[in-house]
C-alpha cells in the first residue's frame, strides 16, 4: 500500500479533498499545482505554470487544467472538476475516482460504469513540460477518451477573462496542436502519442472561482478559453500520453520520456523520503546560478531564506557539491552588496540586517559537516570580508555600539524576519538591539575568530577576540531579564516584554554568550509559552497581542503574521537547543517532536510542509503551500538527531 494514499471517500467528499494540494516543480522554477482532485482552487494552480522572462519575473499559467471525458456506448462521463458561483461544482468528476496515491508520481484511478482508468502525472525536470499517462486498466469493449484543454495565458497574480484579444488560432503539428493566447507569449504545444482527432469547438468557460483567493479577501473568478477537444480511442491495457510544453515533442519518444522521468523520482515510501522529495522541489536552476526559491507558489529567492535552508537542503542529504555551487552564485551577490553594486544575480532582499550573519551561520555548518580547514580554504577569504565589512560599520542599516553589539532601524521598515507590513508600517516594528541578530552576531564573531586563527590573520582574530568578549557580556545585560527569557527587542531605555521565539537562537547557536543555566531557562519558557506539535508560536498566548488564526482578508493576516502562528522553521533550533542542553537524553524528546510533522504530510500540500500553522489547535496549515525554511528544518534536525545517537559498537 502507497505511504501518501487517499481513498474514496475522502476523495468525494469535496470539504476534506478541496484543501490538500499537490505540487510538482522543476529545476527552473516551472510547476504543477492543484488539488488532489485536479480542481484549482488558486489563481496560483494550473497544469503547466512557467516563468515568462520575456514579460516579467512572475510566473504565468498557460495550461490551467485538462478535462477528461469518457465515452462509452454513446454515453459521456466528465472526470474534470471546476467550481463555478453559487457553490455550483461542475462536472463533479471527483464521484468517479476511486483512490488517489503518490509513490513516484500523482496516479488518480477512476471508476466509471465498471471502466477502470489510471491518470498519472509527471513534470519533466529539465524542461517545462507536463506529461501525463492514462492507462486503460479495465475495460469490456474499446472506449473513446476525450481531452478538453482549459488555457489561460495569465500571470499567476492576475485573471484573464473573455475578450477580443485572445488569439483562437491554432496550428496543427504531429499528433496534435499548438496554441499562443498573446504576443510575447511562448507556444504551448499540446500533443498525444497515438494518433487522435482534434476538434476545433473555441469557447471560454465563464466565472470559474478560485475558492482559496476568496477565503484570502482577493478577486477570485476568471474565464478561461478552450478551443476545441482531442479524441482518442483506447482498449484495455492500452497506455497513452500527453504532451504539454513550449516546445513540440516526438509522439514517439513520449512513452520512453514517462518511463524515465517515473524512474528517476524517488519513491515517497516515507516520512522521510518524501520531506528529501520536497527539498529538490526549491532547487532552482537558471544557467550557471543555482537558487533556493523561498517557497511555491508565489516566492522567489529571497537571501535570508536561502541561507536559512542552505545547510538542510544540502548538507543533511550528503550534497555538498550543490551547497558548493548554490554559494557560488550567493557570493556574487553577498560581494555586490558589499560593494555597493547592483546585485547581479536573483537573489532578493540583500539589504537586511542579518542576511550577512545568516550566510556566516550556514557557512559554519558547512564547517561542521566537512571541518575547519576546508572551510578555510573554500570560505576564508569571503568570511573575513564579511566580518571586516560589519566591522568598519559599512552595512547601512547595521552598525556596531560602544556595547560591542550590533542595532538596526526598523521602526519605518519591516528589516527583520518578522517582515509583515500594515497600512504602510511594520506589524511588529522591531527596531535598536534585535535579540537574534545580536545572537548571530556573537556566533560570527567566535567563528570567524577561528577561521582568523587557520588564515593568520592576526589583526583580526584579536579584533574579533576583543568584540566578542565585551559583546557577550553586554548581550546578558541588555537582553536577559529577572524571569529568565530574553527581550525581543531593546530600543534605548524601551524594552520588549513579548515572549517570542527568537531567543532561541541564542541557546541553539554553535557559541552562544549564555551560560548553561542561563540556556536552559530560555528553553524552558519557549517550551512552556511557544511549543506546538507544528514547531513555536511566533507570539506567547500570555503576551498582549496574541492572534493565532492566520485566516481572512490581507489585513487581517498581516496583523496575525508574526503574532502567535507558528513557524516550523524556529522549531528545528529549540530541538536543536534541546539536544545540546540534554543531549543523549534529550533525543527521544526530539524524536517524539518530529513525529508532529509526519501528520502533515497528509493535510496541506501532500508530501511538503506549507509556510506557517495557526497557532492554536488543531494547527491547521497556512501560507505558501511549501516552504523551504521548513522543510530544510525537518532535514537538519533528522540529520542532529543520527549523530546525537549512540553509535553501535562494530
């Protein structure tokens, strides 16, 4: 039995089917996102959705669903689903499936009138093109198979909807047709393996609603154009695919591409097989650069995200090579920051605070994992620009007290992770001393030290030796008060009193300027006020403010972002803050915590780990239907966990 299996029952019922989404990507950002049961309920969802640079840096859907239709005896069954107004779903072809299951790639099976007829999708890695196989398991005599292509030719952030513009021309090519809605546009090429019959039938399905945007306060209808149907006669054991891409494709190489995008796709057998899967998914390649894209389906590469996830994405599945390469194109832009250049590759939002110190903190895994000298000598030069840089307080918006700390402004702009903005000012405007960027900070510094000391470079590791030093001390004074937990923020005599999660960073990090006891504390409040099954609250319920359910309008969201949702990703360091205060008694704890995540693998984006939860229970998934930082969490702790076990004696 498949490890991500959903029967019948689930599948009819459109209330549970509805909210769990699937999604498939390849390496230059194009993807396939829908739900389980094919219907789209975003703007974002669409079959064929790929990057359009000739127009912009968004994403545009050009195939957004392909409709089957089974003929037999004259009679016509419709497995396509769309939700139309007034809660009306037509044609309701979800009553047909029997199960849906996801090993190597999506397979619906459907059940209609004793026909037994398996659809599975697959998204060809290296190119931007769907492939979809249907194969005709059961059958008493020959059936006819009818596709109807629903196009849309749109941003993923706009609506198209009927108009005079739209070309309804199209050209016939081997085995099927190609279409272009717009100018600038790239062709879609739709194509069978066997040979079919294509009838031109244009019309635009109107008032298609996306229920996801509406929930989300924003327009959430469009019309979509069909031009016409592909028909195709099948028989029992028979296989055929279909083609869509911006690029015509061999009918007979169809079946042999399948098979080997099938093939190479790891099972998702496993909890942990599938969190790997989900990793590859943000891995995104434009020529020589290589990106971690923040999330699907709205993020780019935004730096901060991609340092945060580098090492779980990379390094806790054995790929330092990729880690290798995907620094390679973040050091372009960490030196065009710093040298005050445009940034010349698509890594977005360079500017804050503690993007530099995140890129210190993942190159000190790198570290970890593969030892101080080939850190040294891959890293070394860049790491000490970076120290040296912050040092000579060059950062704009990062600059180095008499306290040996560092403070930021962000009282007129979000610089933090806590990023929301509303009404024009930061939610949460956390501005002077940041509680985590100081704790990163003494972190860069000891580590850079060493790296000072394997360089030779004297002058800077007494530098860094003397900052820290005074920086450690002060970070205790500033930061820690009477009850034992660390203000967020300290803005000259203000203080913030919230209980939040990003102390612990302070008791995870490798050099931490608490003490034992001191880390301990810290871990006790976030255990007591922020720990859920899904990781910590952005907000303690006991602390004013607290709005845990991420839901209505974008107002509305804005002001419940970062004030008690809970973020998986701050999780993966309270376990790590865990396993280095408890150690080898703690790891059962952690164990027992990580089993939270496998629950979700079911609930949201099936196989992934969406953005954020509510923050109260049932903890229901939100946001971006797969988040990087999360995921990459779920990895590094699994791989903290194996070297924290006791090694068996040989």
């Amino acid at each position: 039995m498949s490890y991500l299996r959903f029967e019948k029952t689930l599948m009819t019922n459109l209330e549970e089917s509805l909210q769990k989404e699937i999604l498939r990507t390849n390496r230059s950002g194009a993807y396939h996102c829908s739900t389980i049961v094919d219907c789209n309920t975003r703007k974002y969802h669409g079959l064929l959705v790929v990057p359009v640079p000739e127009l912009d840096e968004e994403n545009h859907v050009l195939l957004s669903s392909l409709d089957e239709t089974v003929v037999l005896h004259g009679a016509e069954f419709n497995l396509g689903l769309h939700k139309y107004n007034g809660d009306n779903f037509s044609p309701r072809g979800n009553k047909y499936i029997r199960e849906f299951t996801w090993e190597r790639v999506p397979t619906t099976v459907y059940n209609v009138g004793g026909v037994l007829l398996k659809k599975e999708k697959a998204f060809v890695h290296h190119e931007n093109r769907i492939l979809i196989r249907y194969t005709l398991l059961k059958a008493n005599t020959p059936m006819t198979l009818r596709l109807r292509p629903f196009l849309a030719f749109r941003s993923v952030r706009e609506y198209t909807h009927e108009n005079s513009v739209a070309s309804r021309e199209y050209k016939a090519v081997d085995n099927g047709i190609s279409v272009c809605m717009y100018e600038n546009y790239p062709t879609l090429y739709m194509q069978l393996n066997k040979k079919n019959e294509f009838v031109y039938r244009p019309d635009w399905y109107r008032g298609i609603e996306y229920t996801k945007e509406l929930e989300r306060g924003y327009d959430f209808n469009e019309d979509l154009y069909v031009p016409g149907y592909f028909e195709v006669k099948m028989k029992e054991g028979e296989s055929i695919v279909f083609s869509g891409g911006i690029s015509e494709m061999s009918p007979r190489s169809m079946k042999a591409a399948f098979d080997h995008e099938e093939a190479i796709r790891m099972p998702r057998d496993n909890f942990m097989h599938s969190i790997e899967c989900a990793a590859n998914q943000f891995v995104n390649v434009q020529g020589d650069e290589i990106y971690i894209l923040a999330g699907y389906p709205w993020f780019k590469c935004r730096a901060r995200d991609l340092f945060v996830s580098l090492p779980g994405i990379t390094l806790s599945l054995g790929k330092k090579e990729l880690f290798e390469k995907i620094m390679r194109t973040a050091e372009k832009a960490i030196y065009d920051f710093m040298n005050d250049r445009r940034i010349s590759v698509k890594i977005y939002e360079m500017e804050h605070p503690d993007v530099l110190l995140w890129a210190v903190w993942a190159l000190q895994q790198y570290a970890n994992e593969y030892g101080l000298e080939e850190c040294r000598d891959k890293y070394g030069k860049m790491l000490i620009d970076i120290i040296k840089y912050l040092h000579d307080n060059r950062h704009p918006n990062l600059k180095i007290m008499p306290s040996c700390l560092v403070a930021t402004r962000g009282t007129d702009k979000a610089v933090t992770w806590m990023n929301s903005i509303a009404n024009g000012m930061p939610v949460v405007p956390r501005t002077g001393y940041v509680v985590e960027i100081n704790a990163l900070w003494y972190n860069a510094l000891k580590f850079i030290q060493q790296i000072a000391e394997l360089m030779d470079e004297k002058e800077v590791e007494a530098k860094l030796m003397r900052l820290s030093t005074i920086a450690g001390k002060a970070f205790t004074e500033i930061f820690l008060n009477e009850h034992g937990y660390l203000y967020d923020y300290v803005d000259g005599d203000y203080v913030d009193w919230s209980v939040r999660p990003n102390m612990i960073l302070a008791s995870a990090l490798d050099y931490s300027p608490l003490d034992r006891l001191q880390r301990k504390k810290v871990l006790d409040i976030v255990s007591r006020e922020l720990l859920t099954p899904r990781g910590l609250r952005s907000l303690s319920p006991k602390s004013v403010g607290y709005n845990p359910n991420y839901v209505g309008p974008q107002t509305q969201r804005d002001y419940a972002y970062h004030q008690g949702t809970v973020w998986p990703w701050l999780g993966g360091f309270y376990y790590e803050a865990y396993l280095k205060t408890y150690k080898l008694s703690g790891l059962s704890y952690v164990e027992r915590q990580m089993v939270g995540f496998e629950d979700e693998l079911v609930q949201h984006c099936v196989g992934s780990m969406p953005e954020l939860f509510d923050g109260n229970p049932p903890f229901k998934g939100r946001g971006a239907v797969a988040f990087a930082m999360n995921v990459a969490s779920i990895l590094r702790t699994s791989s903290l966990i194996k070297k924290y076990e006791p090694k068996s004696e040989e």
